[in-house]
C-alpha cells in the first residue's frame, strides 16, 4: 500500500491541464511558505545582529563591572590593590568622575569628564587604548569623543573649556569651576551618545580640580570577560561600604525592550507562513472534491481511510516541506548577499554600526522551521481528514 501512496502523491502533484487552478493554488502556498521562512530568517539574524552589536558596544562604554563607594573615602588605592592581589586575571582602573559642560565658542555640550590612569583604563577600555595611539593625556590634557570633536570642530592641539558643577567662591557668590584642558587625542565607540558626552584626563589632573585626595576615588572599572560570574565572586569579597553592579543592570530595559521588538516580529512574520497554510487547504480540499471518485474507489477496493488520510497527509506535507527547504536556503542566501556587499548603509551616528549586522542563532532557526512545520501539518490535516470521510456509496451512485 506504501507504493500506492507514494504513487498517488507524485499522481496529484502533477499540473492537471482539467484543473490548473489546483495546481496555481499549490504553487502560491509554496511560494508564500518559501518566502515567509526566508524573511523570517534575515529579519531574526538582523535583530540577532543588532543585539549583538549593542552588546559590544554597550559592554566597552558602560564596563563590564563597575565598584562605587557607598560613602565618601571608602574606594581607595587600598581597596584596588586588595582586589588585584585577590584577582589577578582581572583587570581594574581606579577613577573620578564630574559632571560637566564642555564649551567651544558660543557651543555647549553636556557629559562627564573621567580622570583615569590611562595605562589602567587600557586594559579595561579597548576604545580608550586605540584612542591612545594618537598621544597620552597627560597634565590638564583631553581625550575626547569622534561625535564632540566634530561637533566643536577640533583639532589636536585646540583648547577645550570644562565648567564643572562643584563651586567655588568668587566675589559675593559661588561661581562653577572652569579650567581649559588641551585635546591630544580621540575615541570612537561607534555609538554617538558615549561619544559626545564622554571625555578622559589624568587621574591627577581631575583630582586637582576637584580637591580629591590621590588615594580616593569615585569607583573601579572592572574589566572581565564573564561578568555574570564574576560578579558574584567579587561580592563575596568587597566590603559592605562598596557596592558593585554589572553593565546590564543599567540597561536592563533596553534589551528587555529588543527582545520584546524579536518576539513580536517573529510572531507577525510568521502570520506570512500562517496566510500562505491557508493555500495548502484550499489547494487539498480542491484536490479531495476533484478526486472523490477516485477516493471512494481506492476505498472499495480495500484502502482503509487511515491511508487515504495519509495520502492527503503526505501531499500536503511535500508541498510544505519542499517551502520551507526552499526559503532557508533563499534565507542563507540573503544574509550573504547582505553580508557580502554593502547594498544597505546605516549611519554610523545612530547605529553601532554602519554595514547590516547578521548573526542567525541555531535556536532561532530551528524555531522556524519547527514553527513553520507545525503550521504545515496543520493545514494538511483538516483536508485529508475530510478526504478519509469521503461517502463511498454515494459518490459511486452519483458516478
């Protein structure tokens, strides 16, 4: 009986010159499987990318870890050179930190200016190390963001105007300090915002300024290639007057919000597979009204209606089946075409990156192509059930 099956499957998907629009109908829910899977395959390696290339950058700008005091005095030299004692495959860079304005001319900027020791902070801040290779902040010098120094249009060598928020008295009233730092070098970590408000001195120099004691600090950057753990190991050994916290602690709703955005066009993509379902059924309902005679004559003369189920089945199965492999391999064949060549450029001061990013994770494509599958089998089923209740003797009377 598997021979028949197989038989009659081939049989049915043949053109029928008789009835050209089953077949026409056959075609357009394999095309609209086809492209559903291709589209649903670039559009998750493009959220996959994105995410990813959020995660790097966020990463580097944010710190993997970062140690603050809870009061005033409590993150000192002692306490980093406790930790590098206990944790040498770490990295750590002490530093302090101001809110400022920088100023150029009649242009105003918000931000923070960082004092690290820039030999430090390398290690931890890969941006910041290739920065350096353009010279060394050193006494009341400046590295600024690619954004900022564009935007002021500077060069190396132009002074830059900070106005701190600490005060200091002038005259009948406190007036902010102000001090002039030389830029000597840039950044750039792709995203604008860190860019623009973001600037690095000397650590000695940003103590002066502030009045801060050269043993003081107003936190640690902690560099580490598995944080979530480590984080928990640094816990364990920090004092209670210190608090530590992880890079996505501070953008937590960001990426809660990213994943929402992949589950939501996952779930409207896949409508696009769900509307071309709808074909197969009409596709195989047409096929059981068109063949009932020879239906009910396959049923008299011995086939159970388990088999014919299972013709119908399997008919629709190959049709889903044959879609599905089809887009996944138009899919692949997409991200590398958008991958290879540069036909889309993004601007690289919205996004982290100015080519497309795609990176397609094996559990997104499996749940495509299960999701997919199981739309499939779906829509085969209800018309082979009504192929198997197909009224033997009233079809053959009426024959």
């Amino acid at each position: 009986m598997l021979n028949i099956v197989s038989f009659l499957v081939k049989r049915f998907l043949r053109f029928d010159k008789e009835q050209p629009f089953i077949f026409l109908s056959a075609l357009l829910a394999f095309s609209g499987i086809a492209l559903g899977v291709m589209v649903l395959i670039i559009a998750m390696a493009l959220m996959n990318g994105f995410d990813n290339e959020f995660k790097k950058k966020l990463t580097v700008m944010n710190y993997p870890l970062t140690i603050q005091p809870k009061f005033f005095g409590t993150c000192d030299s002692a306490l980093v050179e406790q930790l590098r004692e206990k944790f040498p495959e770490l990295s750590f860079s002490p530093y302090v930190t101001s809110a400022v304005l920088s100023r150029s001319g009649d242009q105003m900027e918000g931000g923070y200016l960082f004092g690290v020791d820039f030999v430090q902070e390398a290690k931890v801040n890969r941006i910041v190390a290739e920065g350096l290779s353009a010279g060394v902040p050193q006494k009341f010098e400046v590295m600024v963001g690619q954004t900022l120094k564009e935007q002021f249009m500077l060069e190396s060598g132009d002074k830059l105007t900070y106005i701190f928020t600490q005060m200091e008295p002038g005259g009948l009233a406190l007036t902010p300090k102000i001090k002039r730092f030389e830029v000597v070098s840039t950044f750039n970590s792709g995203l604008s915002a860190y860019d623009k408000g973001f600037s690095y001195t000397s650590l000695e120099s940003l103590q002066r300024i502030l009045g801060i004691p050269e043993n003081l600090y107003d936190g640690i950057h902690v560099h580490s290639p598995n944080p979530e753990a480590d984080i928990i190991r640094l816990s364990a050994v920090l004092p209670d007057t210190v608090s530590i916290r992880g890079w996505w602690e501070d953008n937590g709703n960001f990426f809660a919000a990213l994943e929402m955005e992949k589950m939501a066009l996952f779930i409207v993509l896949m409508l696009i597979i769900l509307i071309a379902a709808i074909n197969i059924i009409s596709s195989l309902l047409m096929t059981v009204m068109n063949r009932r005679s020879e239906i009910a004559l396959l049923i008299s003369l011995g086939a159970s209606k388990a088999e014919v189920k299972k013709i119908f089945l399997i008919l629709g199965i190959v049709i889903g089946v044959l879609g599905i492999t089809t887009g996944a391999i138009l899919g692949f064949l997409g991200m590398w075409i958008l991958g290879t060549f540069e036909i889309i450029s993004l601007p690289a001061d919205v996004y982290p990156t100015s080519t497309l990013p795609l990176d397609l994770s094996v559990i997104d494509f499996f749940s495509i192509i299960i999701g997919a599958f199981v739309i499939v089998l779906l829509s085969a089923w209800y018309p082979a059930k009504k192929a198997s209740e197909v009224d033997v003797l009233t079809v053959l009377r009426n024959e």
